[in-house]
C-alpha cells in the first residue's frame, strides 16, 4: 500500500543522481515516434522540409525525450512488476500492491535536438511526500528532474515529472 511507504525513510536518496545515455537518435525513432502521438509536423517527418528550416536533419519531437521510460533492453518478465513495469527504475522501493500513477511532467525546451545527435541524461530525485485523497486514501508523490544534453553536452530538455503511488481499489 501507498501508505506503507515512509517518506522520512527516503530523505537520505533525495539528490541523487542517476546517469544514462539514450544514445543517437534516429530518424526512423523520431519519425515513429510522431506518428504515433498523431503529430504530423513536417520538421518530424521530413528531413527536407527540416533543413529549409535550418536543422540538420528531422527534428525529434520534445516529448519523445522524456517518453523513453529505459533506454535499455528492461528487465526479464519475471522480474517486473504486475503493472509491466521494471521496480528497479524507481528511487524508492515500491509495495509490490501499489500502481504508479504519472502525475504530470513540465518541458523547458533549450533547443531542439535533431535526427542522428547523441543524447545523454541526468535524473536527479528531487523530493518524496504524502498526500492523503478521499477516493484513493494516502498517495505518495515522487519529483525527479531529468536533463537531457545534446552533442558536445549542449543543454537541450529539461523535465520537471511527478510520478504518485496509490493503492489499487
């Protein structure tokens, strides 16, 4: 249950930061991606039309940054969650009972990032607390802010997210 989780317990992991990369972005991934979220810009799609623009190449979509819940090949089945998801991708351990809710994110886009660049991450985990609800009873609310760099460790997103942990009803 949410309200097995002590927020007190987890100060000490408040700060904490977790390096990855996302490697190079390609065309066919940003593509794909807008595509799927029904965008049909033409800098996500056309690489022509994108350099008139002055790019490089496709731009990727903002939001496709932040939507890469693991860059990596994840966990076995076996080791996930109920909910599909990996625990091990979370600053705190989670009951095994409770769902994990996104809570919202907040984009500052520095600049775009194009179709081929590298991109790199930092995840730090800003805050823990409680908030108690009258449908879903105590909530736990987990802030991380990821910073997404570029080639040459340009400064490119940045994404203020709250993930909250709720009991399942």
């Amino acid at each position: 249950m949410s309200s097995d989780i002590d927020p007190s317990a987890h100060e000490d992991a408040i700060g904490t930061t977790v390096e990855y990369d996302l490697g190079r972005i390609t065309p066919l991934m940003s593509r794909r991606y807008a595509r799927a979220v029904e965008d049909d810009n033409p800098l996500f799609h056309d690489a022509e039309y994108a350099r008139e623009q002055g790019y490089d190449d496709v731009v990727v979509p903002p939001n496709f940054l932040s939507a890469v819940i693991d860059p990596t090949a994840g966990a076995p089945a076996d080791e996930l969650r109920e909910d599909g998801l990996d625990p091990t991708q979370f600053p705190i351990e989670l009951p095994p009972e409770a769902i994990l809710m996104g809570g919202g994110q907040d984009l500052s886009i520095h600049r775009y990032v194009t179709a081929g660049e590298h991109v790199s991450v930092e995840a730090t985990f800003t805050d823990v607390y409680q908030r108690d609800s009258e449908q879903m009873g105590t909530l736990t609310f987990m802030e991380e802010t990821t910073e997404y760099y570029g080639d040459d460790d340009d400064h490119v997103l940045t994404c203020d997210e709250t993930m909250i942990v709720g009991d399942r009803q």
